[in-house]
C-alpha cells in the first residue's frame, strides 16, 4: 500500500510543478459550456433540454484531454520500467497513478459543474443530480481513459487512436448520468441510471486497472 | 545466492529471433560483460534475463526476485521535472526502503551538491550518475545494467568499475551490456558475446 501512496504522492508533486498542464481540462470544460448559450439564445429554453447534455459531454470531452499523457512521460523516461519491476503489484500502482489523474482533472470538473448547471437553468435537484451523477461517472471515465492509454502507450499517433477507442467505452456513462440529470429536470425518478452509473464506477475502479497493467506490460515487450 | 541458470534460450524482438540456443550461468561475484554489435539483441536478452519480457523459448532458472534485483535501463527512469534526490526517494517509497540512503548514495556518486536541482536541467552523465545512485541508495545481489557507460565522462567511467568491483566482491551479481569494453582491472568478468 505504502508503494501505491508513493505513486500518489508523486503524481500531486508532478502536477504542483506544472499546473497549467493539469488546469486545461478544467479551463476547456468552462469553455466549451459557455460556447453553447452562444450559439443559440442565453433564454432560450432549449438550453434547460439541453444542459444535461452540454454539461456531461464536455466532462467526457475534458477528461479525454489529458488520457494520452498518462503513462506517456513514465514510458518516455524509463520509470514505467520501474513500475512494472517495482515489489508491488502493478494494477495496484496503475490505480494510485489513475486515482491521483481523477483527483487532478476530473474532481475540479465535478466542483464546477453546480455553477454551470444554475448557469443554464437547471432547477436546484437536477443540479444536485447532477453533481452526484459526476460524481460517479468521472472516475469511469477516467479508469477507462485510463486503459486506452495503457493500451496505445507504445503506438505513435495514440492522440488520434485514443479518443476513437475510448468515446465509444465511455458512452454508457453519459447515457446513464445525462439520463439521470434529464429525469431529475422534468420530475421523474432518477434513482435507476445513478445505480447503473455506480455498477459501473466499482467495475471500472476494481477491473480495469489489472486490463491497464497488462497492457502496460504488452507494451514493453 | 542461487545462481542463475539459463537454458536453450530464444529472445524475440517482434517476429525477429534475435538470439537462440543460449546457455549460461550467472553466480554471485560474477559480472557478465554481454557485447555485441546495435541489433545484435544485447538489451532484449537482459530485459528477458531480468523478467521485463517474456523468452520466445527456452527456461530462466533463479530468475532473481524483484526485491532482489536493480534494472538500469538505457533510459534512466529520472523524470525531468524531479530533482535527483526527489527521484530517488520515490524509488525508495516505491520499492519499500528506508531513505536513509539516498544521500550518501548521492553523494558517493558525486551529485550532492545537485541533488536540488530538476533532472531536466541536469546533463546526460549527470543523468546517469543520479540512476546510478538507485544501485547504492537500496543494496541488492542482482544488477542488470543496460549501457551503463552511455554518457559517462572517465570520471564516470571509473565510479561504475568502483561500483561493479565493489558488488561483485560483496558477492553480487552483475549482468551488463555495453558494445564498449569495460574498465579494466575488474575482477570477475566474463564476457558473452552476441552475433545478429
């Protein structure tokens, strides 16, 4: 365990010396929601159909940005070697690095998602929904960002092989949590997709990282 | 320490077998000097002897433990944007050892007055010097070394002989590629050479 939180740490020390690198998904998610109220009407009434929508494919949209550069430096520099040779159990170290990339990138994008939410005119529960259904579905995003980019780590051109492998991969969750937020908007239960969304954050958090962890080791071969 | 034994070995690098029918057997105060030309399949065979890939045939007795073995790849696993020091404890924390060594390993290898600064900023021997600090900050029998004079000065070159005299005395092991010749006056040395 003491090897996971040394992963953790490490990856808080990388990202406290480059924070402009770790503030773009957050700063592209802001833009991209503020993009659309200008390109229809800011009253318009639609925008309210709309901003679940808006708000969870921009998440997905974001949490894509940084994937790629996951295990990038780490392949480029020699330390995945160390990982993958460490006293350690390797999908351990994968979900140390994972879980420290969610806490960078996507739990800013959670945080902010309220104010969007009031921003285009969701009623106080569907924003509430809203930040639960983020909540859940972020770190399924980015477990499975996460494995694409363990699988194309080695491959040139991965900034184009990725989001195509991955927008497919994470389509349930944008069902499951703008589903959630709709049925919340216009008073109908929103329980059910939240539970999906649940099923899927434990598989992803407990399976994908022994998949990523594979595909690392494939890689160095 | 139990020897390691190596059988009918066959290292692929894609659908190329770049090495096949090897025997050998590595003991503790032995260092295997591994030569051979670019392609020959130097780094592929330690990288399989170490356990980073697989073998395409043959066995690997006593493979070492992770515990007990130190990999030097030809990069040196120092991100930049971490100064040497900051590098090492990690290796540290990451492997379960006491940190207590990484500055007298820093030092031993001439990088304590630099330890501070990024390894991004620091040069390609200095580079080396700060991985060559992992063999000494965490002791342990096996040694895998990848091109381990690559952009060492003579100054370099003499603290690696140092080091490797002083492993296999302790009677380590040490498994080192290189298409250079190694320092003379080591003890201990055999030499496999790889044809392509």
């Amino acid at each position: 365990m003491s090897a996971a939180l040394a992963v953790f740490r490490r990856e808080l020390l990388l990202a406290a010396r480059s924070p402009a690198e770790w503030a773009q998904p957050l700063v592209f998610y802001l833009i991209v929601a503020v993009l659309f109220p200008l390109g229809i009407e800011a009253h318009d009434p639609a925008l309210k159909v709309f901003a679940p929508a808006i708000v969870w494919v921009g998440a997905l949209l974001a949490a894509l940005l940084g994937v790629e550069r996951i295990f990038r430096g780490d392949l480029d520099d020699g330390t995945l070697e160390q990982l993958l040779l460490a006293d350690a159990p390797a999908p351990l170290l994968v979900g140390a690095k994972l879980a420290a990339h969610w806490l960078l990138t996507a739990l800013p994008l959670v945080l902010a998602a309220p104010l969007l939410g009031i921003a285009l005119g969701l009623e106080p529960l569907a924003v509430k929904v809203l930040s639960v259904s983020l909540l859940l579905g972020t770190p399924t995003l980015v477990f499975t960002g996460g494995f694409a980019a363990a699988l194309t780590v080695g491959a040139q051109r991965a900034g184009i092989l990725l989001p195509i492998l991955v927008l497919p991969l994470m389509t349930p969750a944008v069902i499951f949590g703008g589903g959630a937020v709709r049925a919340a908007a216009v008073g109908l239960p929103f329980e059910a997709p939240l539970y999906f969304l649940g099923a899927l954050l434990a598989l992803t958090v407990t399976l994908l990282p022994f998949a990523a962890a594979g595909a690392l080791r494939n890689a160095m071969e | 320490m139990p020897s390691l034994l190596v059988r009918n070995l066959a290292v692929a690098r894609g659908d190329r077998k770049v090495v096949e029918g090897l025997g050998l057997a590595v003991a503790g105060g032995e260092i295997l000097h591994i030569q051979g030309r670019n392609g020959a399949g130097k780094t592929s065979l330690l990288e399989v002897l170490c356990g980073l890939r697989q073998p395409a045939a043959g066995e690997v007795e006593g493979q070492p433990e992770p515990a007990q073995r130190h990999w030097l790849g030809h990069k040196n696993a120092l991100n930049p944007a971490l100064s040497p020091e900051e590098n090492l404890r990690f290796w540290c924390a990451l492997n379960g050892h006491p940190a207590d060594r990484v500055l007298p390993a820093l030092q031993e290898v001439g990088l304590k007055a630099l330890r501070q600064r990024p390894c991004g900023r620091l040069s390609t021997g200095q580079r080396r010097r700060a991985a060559l600090a992992r063999l000494l900050a965490a002791p342990r029998p096996w040694w895998f070394l990848d091109e381990p004079l690559a952009g060492l000065d003579h100054a370099g070159i003499e603290l690696l002989a140092r080091l490797l005299g002083g492993h296999a005395a302790g009677g380590g092991a040490a498994l080192v590629t290189s298409h250079q010749p190694l320092p003379e006056g080591l003890a201990g040395v055999r030499h496999l050479e790889l044809r392509p």
